[in-house]
C-alpha cells in the first residue's frame, strides 16, 4: 500500500474532504489537467492556458501541488534557471477522477471540446490508458535528458532547499516585460 501523506494537516480524516482540501479549487485541477491532457511542463506553458491563470495564484497553486505530492519538479537541463513540472504517480492516478468530472460536465452542461468528450464516451478505459502511458514516456524521456546532459535539478521533497516559486514567478515576469520592450 503506498504511502500516505499525513502532511499538511487537514480539517478531518474525511476521505472526500482530503480531496476537496487538495483539489477543491479550480486552478488546482486546471493545472492538472494540463499536464494530463496538453502536456504543459513549465511555468510559462501554464501562464498561457486560455484560462489565464494570474502569476501569484499559479506560483502557490504548483507550491501547494507540490506539497501534496500531486506534481514534482526538476531543474530545466536546458536552462537551469528554470523547471519543469510533472505529474508524481499520485497526480497521474487523478486520470479517471478527471474523465469523469469531463463526462459528468459535458452530461449536464454547455461545455466545448466536443472531440475530447467523444473520445472519453467511446472508450473510457481507452483513453485513461493512453493518458497514463503518455505520462509514463515523458517520465522516462525526463529522465534520460537529465541523466545524459546535466545533474538532477534540485531535491524537491519536502524540507529540502530550492529556489522559490516566487523567485521563478519573478524570473518568468521580467524576462516577459524585457521582451515586451525589444520589439
């Protein structure tokens, strides 16, 4: 059986409470579900979500994520000053929560992305199979690039150091605003 995490507290030993504490707010599982369903890994690829997540919200949304063992996040062999996030074994076990919560919305309410639904109507197994294998490929392609270009980002478990959300959030603005400014 795996591992629970007892850490943060919650309000009750309440199963579903647990999980409206971890997921109840919509950035939460906005985030989610785009690193299941669009493959977004960064910061600036969240940020870009037609949703249009502000910076300090998404910065505490991928900390509490973290906390929760949901996401993990390494250094970016690529550009050290950055990260790349990805769904832990936890966050991709939330594929058939987040199946449902499509089907049941687009069941009961005007909701676009008709395809998606489609798929996930004709063959639910289907689909939540090859999420979970997709996330399994780019797990073992992360981990390759890291091992064959650079040493392991930094230690993300919780009580190990590494450099702040907000100092990344803060890194991600300036390089937009000096961009903005080069026309």
């Amino acid at each position: 059986m795996p591992h629970k995490n007892s850490d943060p507290k919650l309000r009750s030993g309440c199963p579903l409470n647990a999980s409206v504490e971890i997921l109840g707010d919509r950035w939460s599982l906005l985030i989610i579900r785009d690193m299941m369903l669009r493959g977004f890994r960064s910061y600036k690829e969240f940020l870009s979500s037609y949703e249009k997540i502000a910076t300090n919200i998404l910065a505490d949304r991928l900390q509490k994520l973290i906390t929760h063992g949901i996401i993990t996040t390494k250094g970016d062999p690529s550009d050290g000053r950055k990260f790349i996030y990805s769904l832990t074994p936890k966050g991709i076990d939330l594929a058939p929560v987040l199946t449902e919560m499509v089907l049941w919305a687009a069941a009961h309410e005007d909701t676009a992305n008709e395809a998606l639904v489609q798929q996930m109507r004709k063959d639910k197994e289907q689909f939540i199979s090859t999420v979970r294998q997709r996330w399994a490929e780019t797990a073992r392609a992360a981990d390759r690039n890291v091992r064959g270009k650079r040493k392991p980002g930094p230690d993300t478990r919780q009580g190990a150091s590494r450099p702040s959300l907000r100092s990344q959030r803060l890194r991600d603005v300036n390089a937009r605003g000096a961009r903005r400014g080069q026309h």
